[in-house]
C-alpha cells in the first residue's frame, strides 16, 4: 500500500499561513511527521495562492526533501508549477494530476513525458465526471493507451477513478469499487489510487464513511491512498486491509506497523 | 444488514454465571441492550454447560423473547436443545448451525426441517474446513440444494463460508471474499452471514482486523453478521458499509441510524 500524506496542502488554515509566512520550520515538521507515521510521498498543494503556486510548490518541495528526504506528490493543475518544482524534486517525483481533458493533456504533457515523473491519471475528460463503472473504464483505457505511448511504464501509472458522493446516487459506491477491480485486474501492474472525502459529501458522520470506503477499496484492490497519515486507526485499518486483502506476505507489514506502535488508539 | 447479537453466550464468564445462577435479570438487561442497540436476533448459547444445554437452552429463549421481543438465535450443536428451544420459541428462529457433516444433518434436519425456522449453514464437511473459495462454493452448492429439497426457501438459508485466521495463510481472506460475492451472485436471495474473530486468531490488534475485514466483507456482498451491537464503531461501520455497498436506499439506514445516536463515539 502507497500512502501520499495530504497534509502539507494551502487549502488547511494552518498550512495556508504557514506557507504563506514561508515558515519552513512547521512545514519541515509536518513532512517528516508524515514520513515517520509510514507516507510514502508527501503531498504539497500552494493552490490556493493561485498567482504564486509556480514559486511556491519548488520551495514546498526544497523544504520538505531537505527534512524528510521523502519524494514528493506535485498536487498542482499548473503545468509551469509542476514544471519548476520537478526541477528542483529529488528522486522521482508523483505528479497529481493529468487527466484525459485535452487542455490539460496538451499542457501537461510536455513537462512530464520523460522527466522520468509518476504521474496520478484521473478518469475525467471533457465530457466531466464519469458515473459508471464502465464510463470510467473507457477513461481508464484512453489514460493508459495514452501515457504509455508517451513513455510511461504501467507501474509509473496511478489511476484515479474518482469518488463520487453516495448522498447522491447509491450506485456511486459499488460503480467506483468495480471500477477499481476491473482496472487492476485489466492492465497488470498499473496502481490505483483515490482521495476519501467527496464519498461522504452531504452525509453526517463522514469520517466513518470515508474509513470504512478506503477498507472496502483495499479490498478490491486499491493499492494507493491520499490520506493523513497522522490518522492511526486509519493507517492501522489500511494496514490490516492489505492483510486482509492477501497482499501482506506472512502479515509481515501488519506486523511491523504493530511493533513500530502504528496500530495503537 | 442483519444482525446477530452475540452476547448471550455461556463462553462470556459473566454470562455463564448469569445463566449458572438462573439470573433472568441479567439475561434479559443483555438482550433488552442489545435489541435497542439495533440487533435483529439475539444469539442464546449455553454450550459450555453441556449435560444441562437442553433445559438452559429454552430457559434463555424465554428468558430473552419476555424482555426484548426480538427472535433468537438458537446457537447449538445439540439436536435435542435445538427441538427443545424451538418448542418455546415465539416468532421465527434463526437455528445455528447446519453443516455437510453427515450426522449432523441427520441428527438436526428432523428436528428443524417443517419448523418454520430459518437455518445457518456452515460451509463445513466431513473433509473438514474448506480451505479455498472454489471448495466452499462446492460445499454451499450441495447445502443450499439439500435444505431447498427440505423445504426451506433461500431467503431462510444463511450461508456461512467460514472465516479462517490470515496468520495461517495469507490467501484465507480473499478466498473468504471471493466466496461471498459467488454465493450471493450464485443463488439470489440466499444469505450470508459470519462470524469475525478467527480471521485475526495469533495476530496481535485483532480488532482492527476482525472491523476491517467485516467491511471488506459487507463491500462483496455479506448481508448478516454475528457482532458484539453495544461496540457502536462497529456498528457504525456495518451501517456505512452497508450504504456504500449500494444496498441502503437514499442512505436512509444509515441517516436513521446516525438520528438515533448509533453513530457516535
């Protein structure tokens, strides 16, 4: 299981300021809190500054490699910010995100194909959102025909089928689950990957949804999860999914979250 | 989702002292809390009294249909215990359990078959515990054929493919999962239904696990399970699994259940 810590992201107040006030030091720490609780990418989002995300995702990316060393997710649709932050990222960088809308495609493309990037393939295109399974499986096809002709290995693909809100039709659950089954059992090697919060839009209680979603993923093979990983009965759900799942040989990375004090609380 | 309560059980120390002592009000507090906390049967299980299963067995019936109204559970080996509760028995009981085992067939289908009760059948043969899903679709196949030629319609049958602990083998839970979804897909209108506990059994943080597994569970296709109703996370997390596996109209379920409380903590 790939976890992207979410937490370094200018749309949370404290980080906004943080990033604002170019406070390297809470930055610094929130990354390698993340890195230490078991992310494997750090997520960093300066979207909200809009006019300034091009100068400040490369500095997001300098703060958090020069405290965590972990590699970065480039959270960003400005290609010239993804762009200046590859420039500076160390080690090979997961760029969040590319879609099939041919705008963002075209821009896009040039900076990433062969910078040696992963890069986070989003099952939208112009016609917006898909509902179905099969609506996001012909995305899926076109994403993946797509990027592998531009020099993407399958195992650099991560593919986002999208989460829709459950408020708002039933059916979105089970479709995105199926979604995930059929992608990863149709191209060997490619990962999925989702963020949580839109399932539970428009419902009380959603962190029990959102959870109880990720669980329902793994199982269907999910293999990648933007989330905070400060959340520990989260991360030790995640991890106990993976066991469950029969992709945890000898439960050995259940074991050794639970030895290194991950699945407490 | 149904579900089972399963605190009535004389394998719970203060539980068989209860039942030792004949302590109706105990019992009946027990099974009142559990009715209210959403169960749609209260398992009764006397088992570890052996030689007095068959006279405690419809005491606890009794016991339970006085104060919670709700049906039973009527978890048994014992032939005669079963015939005995049942006779008291106000409602339609869920019987616990059948299996393939060829003198447990005989011995129990004269007693429930024409009865009027509902039955768990255990995925379970004289060759023992099934290992994969293939071998327990074998086994549901040849259960479910021979409890309809017995007059038992599907929707009274509650397949149980048996839970077995991941730390043996790491294929025990998608082979579980994989049978879920084959049975339910297989024979429309059939049940299933679990129990929890062996698939964490040598693992240390087993709940995570036993919680976790559930949901992944309910997510291909699980509608019943034998749960602890007063652990409200777990309830919780039956409920949303059960809206995000696209089986609760409208999320009303699940918005009735967070209106009644059951969702907190």
């Amino acid at each position: 299981m790939l976890i992207v810590g979410e937490l370094i992201n200018a749309s949370r107040k404290r980080m906004r300021q943080a990033i604002g006030e170019a406070d390297a030091a809470y930055v610094a720490q929130v990354a390698a809190d993340q890195a230490r609780a078991g992310a494997d990418y750090i997520d960093v989002n300066a979207g909200t500054f809009v006019e300034r995300e091009a100068e400040l995702l490369p500095w997001l990316v300098e703060t958090v490699q020069a405290e965590a060393g972990a590699p970065c997710c480039l959270d960003s649709p400005s290609p010239r910010a993804v762009r200046d932050a590859l420039a500076v990222h160390r080690g090979q960088a997961l760029v969040n995100s590319i879609s099939l809308e041919a705008e963002r495609w075209q821009e896009l493309m040039p900076v990433v194909a062969g910078s040696g990037c992963r890069i986070v393939a989003l099952c939208m295109s112009d016609q917006g959102m898909p509902e179905t399974a099969d609506q996001r499986l012909a995305i899926a096809d076109k994403l993946i025909e797509g990027l592998t002709k531009e020099g993407f290995a399958l195992e650099d693909i991560f593919v986002d089928p999208l989460v829709q809100p459950v408020a708002t039709n039933v059916a979105y659950g089970p479709e995105f689950l199926q979604a995930v089954e059929r992608i990863m059992a149709g191209w060997p090697g490619v990962h999925t990957i989702c963020g949580l919060s839109n399932i539970s839009y428009g419902l009380p209680a959603r962190k029990v949804l959102n959870h109880t979603f990720l669980a329902m993923a793994v199982g269907r093979g999910l293999d990648a999860a933007i989330i905070n990983p400060l959340d520990q009965r989260l991360v030790a759900m995640l991890r106990a999914a993976e066991a469950l799942a029969g992709r945890d040989a000898f439960c050995g990375g259940y074991l050794q979250a639970y030895r290194a004090g991950l699945l407490e609380g």
